[in-house]
C-alpha cells in the first residue's frame, strides 16, 4: 500500500493505492485499489509526518478536486481540458520518459494524458527533444507528436534531434532523418550542422565526420562553412590530404567564399608530404581567385618546401615574397636558415643569419639556437661555441634550448667527452632540463657505456628530476642498439614500477632487441609479461615478434603469433601486414604471400607502394617474373607513387622476364621524376641488357653508372664478364676482371665461374685451369658450379683423366656432385677406357637416386665392350632398353663385335635383330623423305 500526495494551489489531495506502476510528477497512477482523502492546508503541506508515514508524498496544483476524476481502469486523468503549457508541460513529458518503461501504449497514453487530448506546440516538442537522453526515444516521439501539433514539424523540431544525435554520438538514422527533412523542404540549421562534424572530430572519428557532411551533400544539404574547415583543420593533422581537398572543392561549388588561411593548411599539408606539384597547383588556384599570398602562407612554403628538400623551391619563395613587399619576419628567416642548415647549404645559412642580424639591437634566440644547430650539424662546434659567445655579448644569454642542440649534435658525431664538458659549462647560463639529462643518457648508452649512463641519471634525480619512463625507454633503446642485451634488461628489471611503469614503448623497445639478436624465447615470454601487466599489446609489439620469428628460422612460430594476435582482438594495420608478407615470401610461402596481399584489401586497407613491391619481389624470386606488368599497372592505377625501392623491384621484374625495353624506360622515368639510380637500378638493367647480348648498350650503362659516382659491385662486374664471356670476348671479360680488382673489390665464386666458363667455351682450358689456381689462391672456395665447368671442359677435349682429378678433389671437399657432373664424369671415364672407375661412378650415381641419361649409356656400353667385358656390356643393353633410352647404332656395332670375340651367340643374334631393324627404319624414313 502507498500514499500519494497531490499539491495543488488550495491544498493536497491524498490517494491511498496498491500499484502496478507508479507514474511520478503530476500524471498517472496504474492501481488495482484507489482510495480519495482530501484535507486543506493553509501552507500548502500536508499535515503531520504522523499522518503521511510510510507514504510517498508527491504535489500537484488543482481547484478541490473539481477537474480530477477517476477512470474504470483507476487511472488518474484530467478533465475539462484543463492543463499545463509550456514549460511544466514539458517537465512532466520528460518525466514520463524518465520513469516509464520502453517505448510502448503505457509510455504513449501518458504522453496523451499529460497534454489532456489538446495539440503540442512546437516549441513543447522542441524542448522535450532538447532534454531527451536517447535518439530513439527521440526518434519515437518525433513520430508520436506529428499527429498531436497543429503543423508540419519545424526545421527547429528536426535541428533539435541533429543535436540530440551530436550529443550522444548516435548517427544510425542520420540518413533517414536527412530524407525526413529533404522531403519536407528543411535544411540542418548551421549549429546542427556544425554539432555533428564537431562531435565526430573530438571523438577522433574524422572519417564519420567526413561521411557526415557527405550524407548532407547527397540530400542537397549546404553544410556549415564552419563545419567544413573544422574538419579541414582536424584532417590536416593526420594527415588525409585527399579527404581534405574534396572538402575544399565541395565548399568552391557551394559558393563559399575560401580564405587564404585555408589555402595555407592544405598547402601545409601536401608540401609537408613532399607532393610539390599538388601545392603549386593550389598556389595558382589561390592566384586565380584573386588572393594575395600573406607572410604566413610564405613562412608555410618556406618551411615545408624546404623540409621536403626542395631547397630552391624555398629560396623562390624567401626572394618572392621580398619582390611583392612583403617584410620577412622572424619566422621567415628561421625557417630559411633552418632549410639550408639542413641541407648542408651552410655558406648561405650563414649569409642569411647576419643579413638578419646585421641591424638588430636585440637578438632573435630563436634564430640563433637554429644557427647553432646547423654548425653542429656540421660538426662545426667553434663555430658553435662562437655563436654563443656572441649571444651573451648582446645582452641575451642562450637559453637550455641552444645547449641541447649542441649537445645533439655532439652525440651524433660521437664526441662524448667534449659533450659532458659543455654540459658542465652550461649550468652558468642554463639549468639542464629533462631532453638536456635525456641526451646525455642517449649519447652515453649509444657507446655502451652503462656506468657513466647511470651516473647522470643519479645527478638528474639530485637536481630534483626524477627519470621518468621516457628516460628508461632511452637507456633500454639504446643499449639494445648497442648490443648491450643484459644490460638493458638490467634497467629494465631495476624500475621501481610505484615511481615508473613501463609503457607500451617500454616492453616494444626490450622485445625488439632481443628479437633481433636472437633471442627470441627471451623477447617472447617479456610480451607475456606485458600481458600480465595489464598492457595490451599493439600491432608493433607483434610486428617485431613475427619478423624475428621469421629471421630466425622459426616460421611456424611467426604464424601462431599472427593467430594469437587476432585472437586477442588486435587489428592488424598495414605495416604489420606489408612485414608478415615479406617474411612470408622470404620463406618461400609463395601462395600464403598471395593470401596476405588479398588479406590486406580484405583489412579495409589499400596496398601502398611497399605492399606492391614486396609482392612482385616475392613473386620474382618464385620464378613468376611474367607477373611483374600486370601488377606495375594496377600499382599505377591505385595511385602509387614509386619509390627507389619500388623501381628497383619493377625494373628487375622486367629485366628476368625479358622485357629489358621497359626496363630501360623505367630507368630514364626514375631519373626524370627525381630519384636517383642506385647500383642495384643498374645491375639489373646491365644484367638484363648482357643477358640478351646487348653488350654495347650494357657497358654504356655501367660507364654512365661510374660518371654519376654510383659505387659499382661485385654483381654488375660479374653481369658484365658473363655477358662478354657468352660472345666469346674472352679479352673483354678479362678487362673488366681486372678493372673489378683494381677497385679493390675481389672476385666471388660466380664471378670466378664466369670467367672459367667463358674460358672453357673459348676452349682455352690450360687458362681455365690457371684462372682456377688464382682463384683458390685468393682464398674463393670453388663450388658444385665451378668443379663442374672444369670437368665438362676437359672431357670435352678428352683430357679424361685430368677431370678426374678434379672430380676426386671435389668428392674430398665434401661437395656432392649432382647428376650432370656424374654423367659428365662417366662418359669421360668410359670414353678413356678407364672402365672400371667410370662403372664404380656409375653404380654409385645409381645407388645415390640418380638417373643416368642416354649418353651415359651408350658411353658405359661401349667402354665394357672394349675392355673385352660382353656381357657386362650386353646386360647394360637389356636395360637401356627397357628404360627406353636410345641406343646409337655405333654403340650397337661395337657391342655386336665384343659379344663375337667372346662367343656369345644367342646375345649376339639379340643385338644383330636389334641393328637390322634399326637400318630398316632409317631407310623406311629416308625414303618417306625422298
């Protein structure tokens, strides 16, 4: 049982009930028994707590009970069409909403009740949706209230449910709301507009954002100008320059007016990203809507054109800006002298510092920390040091920020010691902060040296600094780097985890280095420990795992971590998958490389131009070259711009399957495009242009090579020396030897067979065996290749007994002959007459799974019957035959005549059949011919 008390203006209306539900704030009661108690008060309260005990009080205004009355259903309800508007009327809806049960008849006979049967107006509407929590509820009374107003909804009614949805991050009716709306004649207000793009981007949602103001486009919606450069802006840090220049298209064709500030974000970012001729391309748009370039836009260039390393492209610009009046600031000079330090223009950093500082009464720190900087990358610290003395001399002391970019620069060059004497010196004028202990730590640890590492460390936490966990990620980096594996754990082993805890980069940077040395149980059982620390591993944790599972010879490991990692929920992202498919490859996983390829498209990634040259340099070294145009075409079509690595794999695709032309082409397009050929460009067009003797167009690229000071290996030496060697230009092929040598580059085992084997074509064999000798005097182990070229060489001029020499040589350097070499060696044995080695070889290439070929059949047949051994020879017959191996008719004649001399008639007569039939055969074929 509950009491329920109604204040109304005059006084309180008790109900005494037994409910189903309560309904609270003035509307409706579901009761199975419903009592009426009525009693006044002057104050408006009901009287003593005594006589409400155990009741739930409740107030509501009303004129002594005259317009309540009680339904069949004992449902309270209000007559005479008397009821609250506005404001109370919209508190006592969201109270429905707030007490009553799912969307239903009850929720909907509530609403009904509380507006007493009359029409909402809009602005009733309007302020329940502002105050609803849940789109669908919203979405439910948008429906319910049509019937229920006077008028169509208004744009407000609609615009109050795009902020609802902004507010709870619900856009699974967007769509169907947008065609509500486009059907009736309204658009998203502005604030909606911007709301919902706002929303998407401070939850790091800026794909949803972009797809937002899409959805509007479709139902021909104008989308803040503001919603459209917050999304720009969001975008640019990313960076998505595609998405990004669609927006500012989008904004052209609706009119809006764009800005030069908007032009300078979007040139920010592609000039940033290196594409030159993307950011000229909006520089003239700029120009061609009449919009003057400011100071600011010019700093953007100059800085981010510079970055990209188009150095000349920032001079233009610095020279540009002068010529259209406007004054270089601060920034401009910095950013200038910035862009030559770095690319090593020192002279005309220099130039341009003074030309700043010339008139100057107070100098720029900022300039000058950046010209410091560039002398010490340089590796000119007296400069340097100069530079700051000249600082304190005007009046500016150099602040901690100068001090590091020396102490950089000494780290990078290796000057340890002088680097802890400026640290000393620097305390006069700076006090060292975190990044100045953090270099010193990085430099130390580099050299391995851990003692004096730790030292600084304890001096950072006396300056009151305590390391914090990027301090320890140094030490442990760079130990690793270093080698220094124990000791890195040490540090890692030794963190006090309440003061600091290792991070994700922590347990990433420890398993890498383990990983990479080996040590991969070590590197494997750390990230378990990173689970049971409550850490979750990313996807560079498990690229470091699969690779060095990989590199280390334990593939099936690799692919379990895969497994694991998906199981685990962790999304593969493309660097990962691009590793995983390389490691693949490399194992010789052709199909399962395809797969990951597929996989990736199937991740919601594009392939980028590494997954691209991954896939063709695996593909080639599986002997499917033919792929690589299929494939450098789809590359092209997806937007791929080439890399080095990229023309390098394409162009050795298109030298081994023969289309050196193409090849050719790719070259000149790489030099036009501004990447410069490396020796492995030109060792495989070289090798491609040998393979197919075009040597003259070969050795003008191996010239134009030197000229550009590309520094020339071993495998375009060899290229050279075999393509000339095929021909026949032994000479040649000596010249180059000599010239590879005289380079300081020695000769390796395929180099040394090239030149044997073009030797041993010129049947120049006595060289051939001194080019041999010279090649174990200079330490080159010969190999299967280099014994076997040798052997075919003097069997080939019957110098049989010399190839066998060489033949026992091999067999006591552990090198298994394979089946050429044994065929080879068994004719020649035969041949000579030294039958009964060549049949020792021959049992034993038997017995070893080998398959003897025709011509050492015929070669043992009649080495046995000139050693007088018929039926040895005879047995050998019977088995050629049944092989079907071809027998010579010479073969046959000499076998004829051995098994005569030993009086083996029947044997004989078998061979005589075999050799008249054979005659008869060649004649039935030379007088079809005739």
């Amino acid at each position: 049982m509950m009491m329920l008390l109604l204040r109304r203006t005059t006084g309180i209306k008790l109900y005494h009930f037994d409910f189903n539900f309560i309904w609270s704030n003035n509307l409706i009661i579901t009761c199975s028994s419903f009592k009426n108690f009525s009693f006044s008060s002057s104050n408006g309260f009901p009287p003593s707590s005594s006589e409400s005990h155990g009741k739930v009080a409740f107030f509501q205004k009303h004129n002594n009970g005259e317009n309540e009355s009680e339904n069949e259903n004992g449902i309270l309800r209000k007559v005479d069409g008397v009821r609250h508007g506005g404001t109370q009327l919209v508190d006592e809806m969201c109270c429905v909403f707030e007490g009553c049960p799912p969307w239903g008849p009850a929720l909907e006979n509530a609403l009904l009740t509380s507006c007493c049967g009359q029409k909402l107006q809009p602005e009733e509407v309007i302020g329940v949706l502002r105050r609803l929590k849940d789109v669908n509820s919203a979405l439910n009374f948008l429906r319910w209230s049509q019937p229920h107003t006077n008028q169509p909804h208004c744009p407000e009614v609609y615009n109050s449910l795009l902020m609802l949805m902004a507010r709870t991050r619900n856009f699974d009716c967007l769509d169907q709301i947008f065609e509500q709306m486009s059907t009736a004649g309204i658009g998203p207000s502005n604030t909606a507009s911007l709301d919902l793009v706002v929303t998407c981007i401070k939850s790091q949602k800026l794909r949803q954002a972009f797809d937002v103001i899409q959805t509007m486009r479709k139902f021909k919606f104008r989308p803040a100008f503001s919603a459209y450069t917050s999304l720009i802006g969001a975008l640019s840090a990313v960076p998505e320059f595609n998405l990004m220049l669609t927006l500012f298209h989008q904004m052209q064709d609706l009119g809006y007016e764009v800005s030069v500030h908007l032009f300078t974000t979007l040139i920010r970012v592609v000039a940033r990203d290196g594409r030159v001729d993307a950011a000229l391309s909006l520089l003239d748009e700029m120009k061609s809507n009449f919009l003057s370039a400011d100071v600011v836009l010019y700093n953007v260039c100059i800085d981010c054109f510079g970055k990209a390393g188009k150095v000349d492209m920032a001079w233009k610009f610095f020279h540009e800006m002068k010529a259209h009046g406007i004054t270089p600031d601060e920034v401009t000079y910095t950013s200038m002298i910035g862009v030559l330090c770095k690319a090593e223009r020192l002279d005309e950093a220099v130039e341009l510092f003074e030309q700043m500082d010339l008139n100057r009464t107070a100098p720029c720190a900022y300039a000058y920390n950046t010209m410091i900087m560039g002398y010490g990358l340089a590796g000119k610290f007296d400069e340097a040091y100069s530079l700051l003395e000249r600082q304190k001399r005007k009046g500016c002391i150099p602040s901690v920020v100068a001090y590091n970019g020396i102490l950089t620069c000494l780290g990078k060059k290796g000057r340890v010691e002088e680097a802890l004497r400026i640290f000393e010196e620097m305390k006069k004028d700076a006090v060292p902060n975190f990044p100045t202990y953090n270099i010193l730590i990085d430099m130390l640890c580099k050299e391995g040296n851990l003692e004096d590492a730790l030292r600084v460390r304890d001096a950072m936490e006396k300056a009151g600094m305590y390391p914090n966990v990027r301090t320890v990620n140094i030490m442990i980096d760079r130990l690793c780097k270093a080698q220094k594996l124990d000791e890195a754990c040490s540090i890692f082993e030794g963190m006090d985890h309440k003061v600091c805890q290792p991070d994700e980069v922590t347990f990433c940077s420890l398993i890498e280095g383990l990983g990479r040395h080996g040590q991969v149980d070590r590197a494997y059982r750390l990230y378990e420990m990173m689970l049971d620390s409550d850490k979750i591993p990313n996807a560079v944790v498990y690229t470091s795992l699969i690779r060095n599972f990989f590199k280390w010879g334990r593939k099936e490991d690799g692919h379990k971590i895969y497994k694991e990692m998906v199981n685990k929920g962790c999304s593969p992202d493309l660097t990962l998958l691009n590793t995983y498919m390389d490691c693949v490859f490399k194992a010789g996983e052709t199909e399962k490389g395809r797969a990951l390829f597929k996989e990736i498209k199937n991740q919601g990634y594009n392939p980028d131009v590494r997954s691209y040259s991954i896939l063709i340099h695996g593909l080639i070294k599986a002997g499917f070259a033919n792929e690589t145009y299929k494939l450098f075409y789809e590359m092209k079509e997806q937007g791929c711009v080439l890399d080095t690595r990229a023309y390098n794999t394409v162009i050795d695709g298109f030298c081994k399957c023969g289309k050196v032309n193409k090849a050719y082409q790719l070259l000149e397009e790489m030099k036009t495009k501004g990447h410069q050929p490396t020796v492995v460009t030109y060792g495989s067009v070289i090798d491609g242009l040998a393979k197919i003797d075009r040597l003259d167009e070969a050795y003008m690229l191996f010239e134009e090579a030197k000229k550009r000071g590309v520094e020339l290996n071993v495998v375009i030496y060899s290229s050279l020396i075999d393509g000339f060697g095929k021909v026949g230009k032994v000479d040649e092929a000596y010249l180059i030897m000599d010239e590879m040598m005289q380079q300081g580059l020695m000769p390796n085992v395929y180099t040394w067979n090239c030149m044997l084997d073009a030797l041993v074509k010129a049947r120049e064999i006595n060289e051939a065996i001194v080019c041999f000798q010279k090649m174990k005097d200079l330490n080159c182990a010969p190999n299967l290749f280099t014994y076997s070229i040798l052997i075919n060489g003097l069997c080939g001029i019957r110098k049989f007994n010399k190839a066998f020499v060489y033949w026992q040589e091999m067999q006591k350097l552990g090198i298994k002959p394979n089946a050429v070499v044994y065929t080879t060696m068994i004719s020649g044995l035969a041949k000579a007459g030294n039958i009964t080695d060549a049949t020792e070889l021959f049992k034993r290439f038997k017995a070893s799974g080998g398959i003897p070929d025709s011509a050492s059949y015929n070669n043992m047949i009649t080495g046995l019957s000139n050693a007088d051994k018929a039926m040895d020879a005879y047995s050998l017959f019977e088995e050629t035959r049944l092989k079907g191996f071809e027998i010579h008719a010479k073969t046959l004649v000499i076998l004829l005549g051995a098994l005569n001399k030993a009086g083996c008639i029947e044997q004989e007569g078998i061979v005589g059949a075999v050799l008249k039939e054979m005659a008869k055969s060649e004649h039935a074929s030379r007088s079809w011919q005739l």
